[in-house]
C-alpha cells in the first residue's frame, strides 16, 4: 500500500539533515541563503538546536540544520546539497549572500554544459565546511539573464 503522500506526488526526499558544531553561526547563514531561495523556515529551536525550512506551501520536503544526535559534526568529502535556484540571477545572488555570511567560493556562477546545455549553477561551503550547490535547470531565455 502506498503512503497517502509521498513520491507519487513528485517528492522524493522527506528531509535532507545537515550536521553543524555552531548552531547560531550556521542559523544566520542558512536563514540568508534560504530566504533569497524563497524557502521559508518552518521551525527555529535553539535549545535542540535545530531549523527546518520548506518550499511555501508543501509540507516536504524539509532542510534541517542540527546538532548531530552523537554531538560530533565533520563535513563530508563528496557529499552536497543542491538547491534549485528559480533563475540564474537568483543564483548569482544567493551565491553573493552565502559568501557575505561566511561561507567559502568553490565554484563561481556559470553554465556547467558538461552536466547539460542549460545548467547554470554555482557551489559554496557553509561556515561549517558543508559543501552547497546551487542550480537553474532552465534555458536562459527562460531562466532570466
């Protein structure tokens, strides 16, 4: 039996969890790069501490920030998240707010063709050393310049 919402609704994840050491460091971060995203913060509890954000209007999936359960973050070689950027300016912005609030370039704004035709993306790391990346899948002509 299916669940009454999940993958067959076009969601595949219910909550990607990244681990961070300074809540509150990490928490500014996020809340700028998010918001430029257009995600929404669903939860904020600093005495977990833990801070989940959603796309405005669904429920899943989240994006969580917490301590780890064992207390011990160490960023991970090979593993990122992507976000999905609605244009390419609004990558180019939210990799400007990312640097602004502490995180480090790994890779400037720019198609990507070697991923696809259209892939305009840029990657940063987090304060915490999390790797980030950032994607518009659109052709510029529908993507904004």
């Amino acid at each position: 039996m299916l669940p009454a919402r999940g993958w067959q609704d076009g969601a595949m994840f219910s909550h990607h969890f990244t681990g961070v050491q300074d809540f509150e460091r990490a928490l500014a971060f996020y809340q700028s790069l998010l918001a430029s995203l257009g995600l929404q913060q669903r939860f904020v509890d600093p005495s977990r501490p833990w801070a989940g954000w959603q796309v405005p209007g669904q429920a899943r999936p989240l994006f969580v920030i917490a301590a780890p359960h064992d207390g011990t973050h160490a960023p991970g070689n090979g593993q990122m998240v992507a976000f999905l950027a609605p244009s390419r300016e609004a990558v180019r912005q939210a990799h400007a707010i990312g640097l602004a609030n502490g995180g480090t370039c790994e890779g400037e704004p720019g198609l990507r063709p070697h991923y696809h035709p259209d892939y305009y993306g840029a990657y940063l790391r987090d304060p915490e050393g999390n790797k980030i990346g950032l994607a518009c899948h659109a052709p510029e002509a529908e993507a904004g310049s």
